[in-house]
C-alpha cells in the first residue's frame, strides 16, 4: 500500500498506536452489548407475538410486483474565499420494473440549482430547505405503484421550518427568493404525499439512520439500542412487524410561515390558504405508523413510515413490502435497489462541484483583463488544496 493509500500515512505513530488499543477496547464493549441482545432474541420474539406484532408477509394478500421510484437529494456549500458556491439536487431513479410494465414517467427526473452566495452562517439551512423542495416536488409526480423517500417522512417538514426561520435575519437576494417561490408547489406536493389518498399508489419514508424505539419502549428493551437494530436480530426472512404508531415529539408540529409573507407580498394574501392545507398535513403526521420487514436472509429489518391507512389496507401493505422485497434482491445492497442508485448518484454532486467552480472561473477569466490574480484567490477554496 503507498503512502497516498494508507489511512494513517499522516498521523503521528504514537496517536495511531493508542487509538488501535482504543478501538479493541470498543470492540469489546460493543461484543458485550450484542452479545445481551442475542441472549434475549426468543425472549423478544415472544413479546412481538404476545403483542400480535409480528406477522409474515406470506400472510398478506398476493399482488403484481408493483413499480417503484426512489427519490433522494443533496445539497452542497463550497466555501471559497470571495463566496460560497452553493448548490443542491434531486434526482428519482425507477426501480426493476417487471417485464410487461410500460408506463412512462415522464424525463427530466431530476431538479438542480446552484448559484454564488455571499458568506453566512445560515446559508447550510436555506439551500437545504430548498433541497427539500427539489426532492419533494419531484416525488408527486412519478406514475408508478410505490415512491421511496430516502429518510423520514418528516424530515421535509422539519427542514423547511428551520430555513423559513431564519430567512427574515438571512440577506435577501436570489437564495432566499428561490426558497420562498418554491414553497406553495412543495407545501402541495408534501400534501399529496402524507394525506396519500390514492388507492393505487404509496408514499413510504425509508430512513437508513434511526434512533426511534416506539417498538423498544413500549417492551422494555435495551435503550442503547434502537428498534430496527435489535429488530435485525429477532425478525426471520419475510417477516414485519404490525405497523404502530410513529414516536411524536414533545413540541408540537408546525411551520411558521409568516417570514415567506415578508420576503413575498403575493404570498402574504396565501398563507390563510396555506395554513389551511398546513393544518390537514400536522394531522396526517400525527396519524403517521411504522413498521419493520426483514425482506432476505442478507437484509437487515427496515424502518418504513407509512399512512395510517395501511394498517386495515392489506392490500396496499402487501404492494409495500412486495416492492420492497422485489427492490431488495441483490446480496450487498441493503436497501430498496431504486433508492441505492438514488443516493450514489446524488451524492456525487460533491465531488462534482469542484469542477462546476473550474468552469465559472474559465468563463469569468475569458471575460476578464490581463491580471488574473483577484480571480485565482477569490475563486479559490479558502482552505489549502493539495
């Protein structure tokens, strides 16, 4: 392995020596905790039981292998020395489609923007705001059966509240407009999604990281662990769990919308209007369930945020977990394939973005006098690039 290829090639011998020796200890300590949950599987198993909360999906009505579509973002800030570059994405890739399907979603399946933005400390919660945007806009808008969401189903809601709060102290200019034009289209689109209304399709969150315990809590299992963790280790291939109501939190739901008033007279007259629609979204959250399925053998449990409706619907549970279980059939890819190729597609935009800037800076120095110095360092990152 060359220098360039080793992980600790620029870390002093002695700190890598005792962080070695720390990391055994790590080892040991978590050995021990899994070791509890394994001693308890059966135990657990029978509360799940005991408590009819664990089912099989061969219990559930047979369907058609549905179609799916999974939806992910990412947002970027280069912090140069003059500006930040900043920029965001959202892309939808189709999932396997079965052999006689032929509806056509139709392209671009994607939305971008990026734009220079003077320096603040706040610009990281507008530009993800508008990521948000992006991400759900796009996802009302496939034809197919099944639409995954990468993450919570709330995070949406959460992040357009922290980008609204801070655009009345953030300076006004084209970021801010972009945030607060694209609200009503994304306050609709997250309606259609979280009311999910629709006998023929599904919205489902599939969040990757999770600390929730609504299962966990409620019997007693160890809290340094979360549900889909120690449900990993209990569920069979082809087993869920019996969707239960979604942990809410202590304060209660909400957006203030009352800053998209002051940035945007035309939206002011609306907000009646869309705290209408504001209040019908905060009551299909609290009606949100979940639920966990381990699809395969090579599959750890996933956490999916589902409508209440799916709880008396078996037919559309069965869509669900059939186009999770048909999405999830290569050793390897521990998630639904069409939000997989999601992720790894849009998350390249980081590395992406360093040429997106080489290219502005080609175009400002053809446009520009014979000294190119104030465009080197200005257009530079502010950190040393090696």
């Amino acid at each position: 392995m060359s220098i360039e290829e080793s992980p600790f090639s620029l870390l002093p011998e002695a700190l890598v020596e005792e962080m070695l020796k720390k990391s055994q200890q790590v080892g040991r300590v978590l050995l021990n905790n899994i070791n509890e949950v394994s001693k308890k599987k059966d135990e657990y198993r029978d509360q799940l039981i005991a408590k009819n909360l664990l089912l099989n999906i061969s219990e559930l009505p047979h369907v058609p292998a549905p179609t799916t579509v999974g939806i992910d973002g990412a947002h970027v800030v280069e912090r140069l020395l003059a500006t930040d570059l900043v920029s965001c994405a959202a892309v939808g890739i189709e999932g396997l489609t079965p052999p006689s399907e032929n509806r056509y979603w139709e392209k671009p399946n994607h939305k971008v923007y990026i734009h220079p933005q003077p320096h603040h400390p706040d610009t990281s919660f507008i530009i993800r705001g508008i990521m948000w945007e992006l991400e759900i806009t796009l996802a009302a808008t496939p034809p197919h059966d099944v639409i995954f969401i990468d993450g919570s189903i709330t995070n949406p809601f959460l992040n357009l509240n922290a980008a609204i709060n801070r655009i009345t102290k953030f300076p006004s200019g084209e970021l801010v407009n972009e945030l607060v034009s694209r609200f009503p289209i994304f306050l609709e689109s997250y309606h259609t999604m979280i009311t999910n209304s629709r006998t023929d399709k599904i919205w489902a969150g599939v969040p990757k990281y999770t600390s929730k315990r609504e299962i966990g809590f409620d019997l007693s299992w160890p809290s340094a662990y979360d549900d889909r963790s120690i449900l990993t280790s209990i569920l069979r291939p082809g087993e869920f769990t019996n969707p239960v109501p979604y942990d809410q939190p202590l304060d209660p739901w909400h957006i203030n919308m009352k800053p998209l008033g002051v940035v945007d007279s035309k939206i002011k007259g609306k907000l009646p209007d869309f705290e209408k629609i504001l209040n019908e979204i905060i009551l299909k959250i609290k009606d949100l369930h979940v639920c966990y399925f381990r699809p395969h053998p090579y599959t750890p449990a996933l956490r999916i945020e589902v409508p209440k409706s799916l709880t008396t619907n078996k037919y559309l549970l069965s869509m669900l977990l059939s186009a999770i279980s048909f999405q999830c059939g290569t050793p390897g890819i521990i998630e639904p394939y069409p939000l997989f190729i999601a992720d790894r597609m849009v998350k390249s935009i980081s590395t992406a973005v360093p040429a997106f800037r080489q290219t502005a800076t080609m175009e400002m120095a053809q446009g520009s006098g014979d000294d190119l110095s104030d465009i080197f360092f200005n257009m530079h990152s502010y950190r040393t690039e090696l």
